[in-house]
C-alpha cells in the first residue's frame, strides 16, 4: 500500500487461528504465511491494496484473544481502521463476502456485470461448507453471503446475518461424471447407479461440503455405505475433485452436477431424481455490514431475469 491516496484498499480480518486454542479440520493449514498469500489472492482478484489486519492477541499481536467477539475488540478494530485510514489517505474500505464453492462460476460472472453496472467492487471468498462456517464464525467481517443452506443451520454461523428469511437464489442436484472421452456407464436407475458405482474402481468426492454429505447419503440409501468406503476418494474442495477424474486418478466423480460440467469432463447424466436432494444457495446480509445497501442491491441483481442465464448456463436453477 502505498503512503497516499488510496482510493480503496480491501481489509483482511483474520480470525482464531494458531491462536493458542484447540486446532481443528481446515485450521491446520492456516498458518499466517497462508492467511497472507490468500490476502495477497483477493487483493490481486479485486485489483486494490489490501490491510492484513491481525484480531487481538494472534499472529503475534498484543491483546487477550479470550475477549474476542465482545464490543471491546470491535472498538479496537474500529480505532485501528480509523487510524489506518488517516495515517494513509484511505476512502473507502472494501470487506470480503462469501460463497458457496459451488456458485463459483455463475458468481464471478455475475459479479463481474454488477460491478460494471453499479461501480461497486466485490471481492468473493469460496469455500466448501465448513470452509465457509469458519470463516463467517472467525474470518472477520464481510457484507453478506451466498451460501449453501446448512451453513446458516450453524448456530454461530446464523447470527452473524440479519435475522429473518434468507433468499434464495439458485439450487443444483447430484451428478455423475467421467473423465473427457471415457465410456459412460448406466446412471438412469437407481439399481443402474448402484451396480455403476460397486463396479467403479474409484469414486471421488468432496464429504467436507453440502454437496459431498448429499453424496454419502445416496450410498448409504442405496445399501452400499460400506463398500464405497475403500473407494471413495475424498478431496478437499470441488477442483481438486474436477482435477482427479480429469486426470484419470479416479474412475467417477460425484458432486454437484455444475462443478462436473467443465472441460476435461464428460457428464454421464444426474443421480436419479428420488435419490437427489438438490443444495439450495441462499442469500443474506450480514448483521454487522459495511456496505449494506450493496449488498441489498447485488442481491437484488441475483434475482432479476439478465441474472437467470448465467445461472442456468452453469447448470443450476433459478431461485
């Protein structure tokens, strides 16, 4: 950032981790280093400097983590950003907002005509479902989200946004698909998808998400919870799962039938219709908002009839 002006500069609020308290799932990877290279991500993404701004007692700063999330630590950071501010000729601050890894594509596009439109600058963090309740319930501010149901079912994820209804802007069901240019075997049925799915050498999928706890279910109701087990190929996010079935690593891949559409991939067809239980994406606004009159407006956008192609386009339905 340099010493002045700066129009915009995006801020980075980085939550508990490798604070002291016990390490759990994805916070093993979130060293400091790593925190800062995704900074470094987003702040090439929106095209602006960025402040990588440490909550009270992590990553080396002063301070008792134990009095996070309390009005004295929003103060704090209040008073810092003020004083950012001043000391570097800062106008507007740009928070983060979020999205289900499953609305990537159609969000990036759609994104993308907002910000032409409207002049606002949006900076989106994707993430598998746990990926997104941590960083709602520890990753700092942002604006509003669009995110699988079950992650406003998260108690501490459900009162960072505004109370009430949520809106819902697209849903997409389970799919099947094998690398580009394989033979595709017989999904149409139940029964056909589960002698497709025993005779498969392996499967990937995502379990750590919405879609991939979908996934397991269909095993377990088609009596084969068991046998997929040694199988199952478990990735940590949707690319990573598109890449293994395009790189013949793994047989099948079964996931959201909008991440399976992508070059490098053939799709055999959508999981049978009463085994399917399709992942609703749904919108809110943040309680503690920066910017929520943007946020209403992208919202909004979400739901006006320019928006519908995109969505469509990537696979997905509507509303």
């Amino acid at each position: 950032m340099s010493q002045g002006p700066n129009p915009n500069v995006l801020v980075y609020l980085s939550g508990d981790q490798l604070a002291g308290l016990k390490i759990r799932g994805g916070y093993e990877k979130d060293s400091p280093d790593s925190l800062r290279a995704d900074a470094d991500r987003w702040s090439r993404q929106a095209g602006i400097p960025y402040l990588f701004l440490a909550r009270p007692g992590t990553h080396g700063s002063s301070g008792d983590l134990a009095q996070r999330r309390r009005p004295r630590e929003g103060r704090l950071v209040d008073a810092a950003l003020q004083a950012f501010k001043a000391r570097y000729a800062i106008g507007t601050f740009h928070l983060a907002g979020q999205s289900g890894g499953g609305m990537t594509g159609p969000l990036k596009e759609l994104a993308a005509q907002f910000e032409g439109t409207t002049g606002h600058k949006l900076v989106i963090r994707f993430g598998t479902t746990p990926e997104l309740i941590k960083l709602a319930t520890t990753g700092g501010p942002f604006d509003m989200a669009v995110v699988p149901r079950e992650v406003l079912k998260d108690e501490a994820a459900q009162a960072r946004v505004v109370p009430g209804p949520t809106i819902d802007v697209a849903r997409v069901g389970l799919g099947v698909a094998v690398r580009a240019g394989a033979a595709k075997p017989d999904v149409a049925t139940a029964e056909a998808l589960k002698q497709t799915l025993l005779k498969a050498q392996s499967v990937a999928t995502v379990p750590a998400s919405a879609a991939g706890a979908q996934v397991l279910r269909v095993f377990d109701r088609l009596g084969i919870g068991e046998a997929m087990k040694t199988k199952t190929r478990a990735l940590a996010g949707p690319a990573e799962m598109v890449k293994a079935v395009a790189a013949g690593e793994a047989e099948l891949g079964v996931f959201l039938i909008n991440v399976l559409t992508t070059p490098g991939l053939d799709v055999v067809g959508p999981v049978p219709v009463e085994l399917n239980q399709e992942i609703v994406f749904t919108a809110a606004i943040a309680a503690d908002a920066k910017e929520a009159e943007a946020a209403k407006a992208f919202i909004a956008f979400l739901k006006t009839p320019g928006a519908r192609a995109p969505i469509q386009a990537k696979g997905m339905i509507p509303g």
